[in-house]
C-alpha cells in the first residue's frame, strides 16, 4: 500500500490510503510509550483527520512488532504528570482518548503487541479493535504508580464488564489475545502479517456503508455513556441534520430578507 505522509512529526507517524488515515506511534525503542510530545502530535493528527473530508476510517497503531504502546513514558513522569519539554506536568492523553471517541468515524486500533496502561486505555477507547497473535493486554497503574479512573475504568468496565474489569485493574495480570477475545476486549485477533490487510479489509466494509449513519450511531453509542457531553454530540448531529432541511434555510433566508418565516410545511413526518 502505498500510504502517504499526511504531516511530518517527531514520535509518530500520519499517513493516508484510499479513505484511511493511519496514526503510528513512533518510539519502538521505548515499547512506544507516549510523552507528551507524543501526545501532542497524536491530538494534532486527530484533529486533521475529523476535517478532512476524505478520510473515513482512522488506524491507530504502534511501530515494530513489540508494542501498539506501552502507556505514558516513565522517564519524564514527573509530580503531577509527564513533564513536557517547557517543564510543565501534563496528563494529556486524556483529551486524545477524548478526541477518539468523540471524532465521527470508526476509529480502529490495530493492536500490534504490548497494550499497556495508558496505551491499553487506549485501545479500549477505539471504536473496534484488531489484534495480532502476539498482541498482551493490561494495566499496570496500581504497581507503578498510576490509575485511570475515567474512561479506562468505566468505559473497560462497559466494554468487559464490572468483575473483569475489576480483575484487570486489581491484580494488573497481562493477557494474552485469544483472552481478550474471549473477554470482548477485542473483535478479532489475526496473525501479525495480517494485522493491517484485515484492518484495511474492515475499514473498507465500513466505507461502502453510509458515513453518515455510521456518525449517527457512533454518537448514539457513546451518549448513553457519556451523559449531558454523549447527548450534546449527538444532538450537535441532529442540529446538523435540521439544517440540511428546507425548513431550517427558510428560518435563515427569512431572516436575511427581513421578512416572517414561512414554516407551514405540511409534509413533515409524523
Ligand atoms: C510493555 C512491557 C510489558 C514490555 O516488556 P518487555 O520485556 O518486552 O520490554 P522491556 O524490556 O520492559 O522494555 C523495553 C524498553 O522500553 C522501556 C523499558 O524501560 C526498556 O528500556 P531499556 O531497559 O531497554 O532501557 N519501556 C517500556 N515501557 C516503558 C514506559 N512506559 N516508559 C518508559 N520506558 C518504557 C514493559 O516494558 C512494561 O511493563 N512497561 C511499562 C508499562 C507501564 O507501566 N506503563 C505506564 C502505566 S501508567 C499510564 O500509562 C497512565 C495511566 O495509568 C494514567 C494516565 C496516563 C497514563
């Protein structure tokens, strides 16, 4: 495939294929564990891939074959969060997992090794994920000093329910991806050659589907979840929808034109 750089950036990579945008954490050095230059550019890249128009499907993986991302990195982990190169603690990979649910595409983690931490978090917070073979799961906050207790509580506990998630956070075991398979952590565990055709397989199933009820129900999923925030994504999208209707350019045009609307339609759904 011939994927395409979208924007040049230190730790990670940003490319485009035939509708797919594909984020690649870039420190394989490190298990491709994030600092918050990584994540600075992992929010930028999202960014970009909710505007533009062309990009349907996002991938989010890690480079090599060890790690998809190993959570934040150690060595800069500092009081009060992982200290950016101005020397100010940051914890702003929560805004990226904030940015992956609430983007209106399927966001598909590609998980290609260790899913650790803040990186497991990760993947729990994408729409689908794939695994490879060789792919581990877990958390690790409570040994090395560290929890998420926001989405990489509630939403895991959603995901695989109360006592399992439980167990991962309590006892910070690893497992292995026919475990998160059968957990539902996953969707679909492949053998590492295969990781990104099947991704690329899935996205284009989802591509020859309507985009827009894909949004729709993507918003709908998560509003349930995600309270008075769920609600208002999903209700920005019901407002975009009014105004792809006639009635809702007469209320402008009435107003521009400085006369009363003219809003007797009678051929609205009952
Ligand atoms: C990922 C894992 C299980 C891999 O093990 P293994 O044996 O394959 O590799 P190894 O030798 O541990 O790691 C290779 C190199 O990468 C570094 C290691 O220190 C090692 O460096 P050298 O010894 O070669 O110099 N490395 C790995 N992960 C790193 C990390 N996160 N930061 C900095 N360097 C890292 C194993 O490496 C592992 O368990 N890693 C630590 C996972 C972890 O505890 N992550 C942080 C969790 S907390 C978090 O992410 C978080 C949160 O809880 C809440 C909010 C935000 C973030």
């Amino acid at each position: 495939r011939n994927w395409t750089p979208i924007r040049e950036y230190e730790e990670i990579r940003f490319e485009f294929w035939e509708g797919i945008a594909k984020i690649t954490i870039d420190r394989p050095r490190w298990r491709n564990a994030f600092t918050p230059t990584t994540v600075k550019e992992l929010s930028e890249a999202f960014a970009i891939a909710r505007e533009r128009a062309d990009i349907r499907v996002i991938f989010l993986t890690g480079a090599g074959n060890m790690a998809f991302c190993s959570g934040g990195d150690m060595h800069v982990k500092g009081l009060g969060g992982y200290i950016d190169a101005g020397g100010v603690p940051r914890l702003n990979i929560l805004d990226v997992q904030k940015q992956i649910r609430s983007i209106p595409k399927p966001v598909i983690a590609l998980v290609n090794g260790y899913a650790i931490g803040g990186g497991h978090v990760l993947q729990v917070v994408c729409d689908l994920s794939i695994a490879s073979e060789n792919a581990v799961f877990g958390q690790t906050g409570p040994r090395v000093g560290s929890f998420d207790a926001g989405f990489g509580a509630s939403y895991l506990a959603r995901v695989v329910g109360q006592k399992k998630a439980r167990e991962i956070w309590f006892l910070c075991r690893q497992y292995k991806a026919d475990e998160a398979l059968e957990m539902g952590l996953v969707n679909k565990v492949v053998p590492f050659e295969s990781l990104e055709d099947e991704g690329v397989a899935w996205a284009q199933e989802i591509m020859r589907l309507s985009a827009l009820a894909i949004r729709m129900i993507k918003a709908g999923l998560n509003a349930e979840l995600d309270g008075q925030a769920g609600i208002q994504e999903l209700a920005g999208d019901a407002t975009m929808l009014y105004y792809m209707t006639e009635e809702a350019q007469e209320g402008g045009r009435a107003f521009l034109e400085k006369r009363a609307p003219d809003f007797n339609y009678n051929k609205r759904p009952s």
